[in-house]
C-alpha cells in the first residue's frame, strides 16, 4: 500500500539551498523529496513526536526501503 504523499513549499536560505544542491549532485540515490522527508521525521522524532509511523517513514526513507 503506497502512502499518500502531500507537496509542501517551504523558502530556505540560499546558503542552505547551495548546499542542498552540492548534497544531491553528489549522491544519485537522494533526491530534495526523500531529504526533506528524512530531515522533517527525524526532527519530529528528535522533538518527542513518538507515533510510530514517523519511525517507520524515518527508517524507510534513510534506508531507501520505499523506493
């Protein structure tokens, strides 16, 4: 069963945007999509969110398990 995904915008500095940029030109198998998803879940969790679902979407994303 494939999770409903939902689009965001969000405006980060262009530093951080640069960076992102370098990040992804030297890792094929991430994308901007499964970054944001790995850094939003692990701040979640980082910030006493403990359903289990952001664990397993954490997980899922770093170990490239939904792909």
């Amino acid at each position: 069963m494939n999770p409903t995904s939902i689009s965001i915008l969000a405006e980060i500095p262009e530093e951080l945007h640069e960076s992102l940029k370098h990040f992804l030109e030297t890792r094929a198998a991430w994308d901007q999509d499964r970054v944001f998803c790995a850094a939003l879940s692990l701040f979640l969790l980082q910030n006493g969110q403990s359903d289990p679902n952001t664990s397993r979407i954490y997980l899922d994303t770093m170990f490239d398990y939904a792909a």
